[in-house]
C-alpha cells in the first residue's frame, strides 16, 4: 500500500483482506481532513445561512479512483501489487437514483440525490510471458533479414560436396583476368579478320563461297545434308545482304536528299551541312 508519495505504508501478504476507513482512504490520497474542509471547486453555497460561501467536502461531493498496478511474471509466484489512492478533478460529486412508490401506500417514483464520496476501481501493471510462437517468429525474420540461410547454403555447396564444390566455386567466384580477357579479344579479332580477307574473292563474298565453306566445315559432320547446308546457306546471305541493302539505301537517301537542297539553296552551304548533321 502506497501513500501519495509513493512511500510504502503497509504490506499484505496474498489473501489478507483490505479494509480501509474513509479517513484512511483520504489520509492515503494525501487529502486528510478535506471530508469537512470547504470544497473551493464546486460551486458557491446559495443556502441563506451559508450564501456565498464554499460547500464542505462531505455536501459537494468527492470521487476517489484506487489504482491497483500488478506486476510480475506468469510461470513464477513472485507477484507485487501496489495499491494507492489519487482524487480526481471532479468539483462535485452526485449521483440520483429514482425509487418507485408503487405498494407503498402511494404511485409514482421518487427522486433521491446523494453527494458523498465515490471509490472507482482502476487495474493497471503488466505481466510478462514467454510466447514461443513471436520468439521464433522473431528470430526467422532476423536470420532472414541478415541472408544468413542464403550464406549457408552457398558454404555448403562451395565447401562440402567434393568436386561439384569445385565447379559450384567456379561458377560463383569467376575470376576475370583483364590483361588474358583484352589479349583474347585481340588475336579473335585478328583471326577473324584474316580468314573474311582469306574467304573473299574479287567481288566478296557470294552465297556460292559462303555454301562451300560450309560444307567444308560440315563434311566430316552428319547433322546437315547438302541441301540443308544449302538452305542455310541461302538464308545466312539473305539476312547479311537485306542487312546492307538497308544501310545503302539510307546512304542513297541521304545523297540524294543533299544534291535536292544544293539544287533549292544554291551556295547556302552552311544551312546544307547543318540539314546533313540532322539527317545524320
């Protein structure tokens, strides 16, 4: 049992009743003596003999709230609650009960109103428990969060299965050799420049270089026959010759469109070749 300043009063053990004068419920509130004191936040006395004067506490009213706060954990005995007393900001206290006069000699009801002192019950405290289902919950957002099972599972394949270890390794951690990568690059692009000056006749290439170079690297081989290799042929040098048909026929659009405006403006050369960029 705590006083208004938080100081323990009393101590109960669990079980023990609690039985409290109104005296010593005000005297814990720190509102001793206020039952008969004059109750300056209610409204003036308008009685004749007391006109203008505060009403006591005892006429006007008082609410009194007794906080109850328990604390503790649920798979232990080791309980404490503290029990103290507050009053409230109410100026006045009242409370109106109407009884019926039916069978007492009379009909009707009856309006009684009563001021004393109103006690409010108020719990509070909290108890701790242990939930398995939040902690593991918890936990597997946190793993999940922190890659953990994907760290795992990349240690037990680069680690733990023999050679596929190896080449899981390989996979993952390629490593890229810029100086081997830029020398490769090179001698592929001397070797097939060498071999398009080697394959080009006079006039380039025609579709009947292109079928006999495919069928020489196709002869020791058995899943194209000759007229496939044909076939192929034929669509390779389709798709090539459509692909530079269109880029001469931009070049034929774009001299074509310059000679028109050298025959408009004359020597307005300077807007002629700003129009090229554009077109460019």
């Amino acid at each position: 049992v705590l006083n208004s300043k938080g100081e323990t009063v009393q101590t109960r053990n669990p079980g023990q009743d609690l039985d409290f004068s109104i005296f010593e419920l005000l005297e814990l509130a720190g509102q001793a003596g206020q039952l008969d004191a004059p109750n300056c936040m209610a409204s003036k006395n308008l009685k004749r003999m007391g006109a203008g004067h505060c009403p006591v506490g005892r006429l006007s009213g008082m609410e009194l709230i007794l906080h109850v706060d328990c604390f503790g954990e649920t798979d232990s005995d080791d309980h404490v609650c503290y029990l103290s007393v507050r009053r409230t900001a109410r100026s006045e206290v009242s409370e109106e009960h109407s009884i019926s006069m039916d069978g007492e000699g009379g009909s009707g009801t009856r309006s009684k109103l009563f001021h004393g002192v109103r006690l409010r019950v108020q719990g509070g405290g909290h108890v701790s428990t242990m939930a398995i289902s939040k902690l593991v919950g918890t936990l597997s957002v946190v793993l999940v969060l922190l890659r953990v099972p994907l760290e795992i599972l990349t240690f037990f394949c680069m680690k733990m299965l023999g050679h596929l270890s190896q080449v899981y390794s390989q996979v993952i951690c390629k490593r890229f050799d810029f100086e081997a990568a830029t020398a490769g690059l090179a001698l592929r692009l001397l070797l097939a420049h060498n071999t398009f000056n080697h394959m080009q006749g006079r006039n380039g290439i025609s579709e009947t270089l292109l079928r006999n170079i495919l069928a020489e690297v196709f002869q020791h081989r058995d899943e194209l026959d000759g007229k496939e290799i044909s076939q192929l042929a034929h669509f390779c040098f389709k798709a090539v010759k459509k692909g530079s048909s269109c880029e001469t026929a931009r070049k034929g659009f774009k001299e074509r469109a310059m000679t028109g405006l050298k025959e408009e403006f004359g020597c307005a050369s300077q807007s002629v070749t700003g129009f090229a960029s554009e077109i460019n």
